[in-house]
C-alpha cells in the first residue's frame, strides 16, 4: 500500500497534540488494523505522513512492531502553513542535509531511517519556500537514490515541480505525483506519466469505484500502467480526537475493488504489477 497513514496530526502547528502522544492507545487502535490488512494479503504499507502534521517516527515504529509488519516512514516537510520556523529560515543546503541524515542514519532518535521523501504544494502554485524545500529534496534523492513523493492536487503544479526537479537534475521517473484522482484533467494524468513520474490513484474506497475503474482503464490503454500506484489514504491515529478518532480499514483495496478489476477484465499479471511490482520499484532505493 503505497500512500497510506498510522498517525497524523493536522493541527500540528497551532495545536500539537502530537507532542505528547503515548504509543500505547495508537497501538491499541491501528495494529488491529494492521492485522486486518495482512490477512487481507497486504504486506507492506507506505506511512505518508511528514514534518508539519504530527510525524511521529518512533509510535509508528511502536505499531510496526507490535504486530511485525513492515512500514516505511519519510523525510520532508508538508506545505505552507505547515511548514516549522526553522525550515523556513534554512537554506537549501541545510535542508538537504538534514534530509540526507535521516535518509541514511534515523528520525528524531527513533531508531528509524527514513525511507522516501514526501512534500506538498498549494493548489495554486509553489510558494518560494516550498520551491526551496522542492530542491533540496531534489538534491537529497539525487545523494541516496531516494523516491520524492508530492500532495500536489493541481497538474498544473506539478508540471511546475517537473521543471524544478529537472533543473536540479532529478530523474522524473523517481518522482510520485500523489493524490493524482483529484485533477480532472485525465490528459494530463498521462501526459505527466509518458514524463516518467508515477501517478498515484490514492483514495480507492472512498469514492465510486467506477471513477476509479474508468481512469485505470484509460491509464491501461494508453500503455502506461507500469507507472501507476494505486492505495487507500486510509488509516489512522489522531491524538487531537478522543481515543484517537475512527480508524478506516486498508482492506476496501484487496477485499472489494481487485475482485471488481478482475471482473471487468484486468488479467491477474496487471493487478500484481499494479500492486506489487509497481511499489516495490517505486520506493526501492
């Protein structure tokens, strides 16, 4: 599952519930539904949350653990306001090297490495701070041959992230454009995958599922389902609600909507691609 949360918290800058959050009640809440997941043939999860909305590298290690199953945590910042003080004031070297650290040593004193980079935009466009954070990823990916995953909603902007990442010699075939379902444009979708980027269809089980089956089969047709991923955005803990909110399930994917690409034809070699071979080779470093 390559786009889905343990912990967030969405008020981390004005109200940082996450500060103080014990693992224990998140463990009690989402490694049941770890567990629902494995038995639902999942065997691996992509935790996408960032710096600015309650990353907490070391409860997500806690859940990981409880259950023993596998969970990759990243490096980066979410988008403005979100973005903390410090970052910005760095410079892009400062950032880039703080990224570099926890890509290759650990997260906070966690014990994690962190496994991918993740960032976001705003919809209307990349502020200067988010273009600074932007490259620095670039040049942190290009040090540790790391995949850069972007919340960006607009296509538009992400054609503006492409030109940023390819001036600072980024290959755009490790690039996620996440949350791609949103933009309407579909020709923009494939336009950006022939680019090299992967695309990512990432709220399965939350909207019709003939929305979703419509846009993959486009996707297919055009030749370009080795770059799409495909998840729920589901999960997950969050310490600002009591008892930590209503987990969703990450098995809406393995248990409703594969059998429903099976019965409107997609061979069974696709749908590994589309969920095993296609993840792996995104966030393989």
């Amino acid at each position: 599952m390559p786009h889905e949360h343990i912990f967030v918290d969405l008020g981390a800058n004005e109200d940082p519930h996450y500060l103080t959050a014990d693992p224990r009640p998140a463990i009690d809440l989402m490694a049941p539904e770890l567990e629902k997941a494995r038995d639902a043939g999942v065997t691996a999860l992509v935790e996408s949350t960032p710096l600015g909305v309650g990353r907490r590298a070391d409860i997500v290690r806690a859940v990981s653990e409880a259950v023993d199953f596998p969970i990759l945590v990243p490096t980066g910042i979410y988008r403005e306001p979100w973005v903390p003080q410090w970052a910005r004031d760095a410079s892009v070297g400062e950032l880039r090297d703080w990224m570099v650290g926890e890509l290759t040593g650990q997260i906070e004193g966690s014990g994690v490495q962190a496994g991918w980079i993740k960032l976001s935009t705003g919809n209307d466009g990349l502020t200067p701070v988010e273009v600074k954070i932007l490259r620095a990823a670039a040049q942190a990916g290009k040090a540790t041959g790391t995949v850069i995953g972007s919340h960006t909603i607009r296509g538009r902007v992400v054609l503006d992230q492409l030109e940023f990442l390819e001036e600072e010699g980024f290959a755009l075939d490790r690039f996620i454009w996440i949350h791609t379902q949103i933009e309407p444009d579909l020709d923009l979708h494939l336009q950006i995958a022939r680019r090299g980027p992967w695309i990512e269809y990432d709220a399965i089980g939350s909207e019709e599922d003939d929305f979703y089956v419509e846009r993959i089969s486009r996707v297919l047709e055009a030749g370009l389902g080795h770059r799409l991923l495909l998840s729920h955005d589901r999960g997950w803990y969050d310490p600002s609600q009591p008892g930590g909110g209503v987990p969703r399930p990450f098995t809406y994917l393995s248990r409703v909507f594969l059998p429903r690409l099976r019965a409107e034809g997609v061979r069974e070699g696709t749908i590994r691609r589309l969920t095993c071979i296609n993840p792996f080779r995104a966030f393989a470093r």
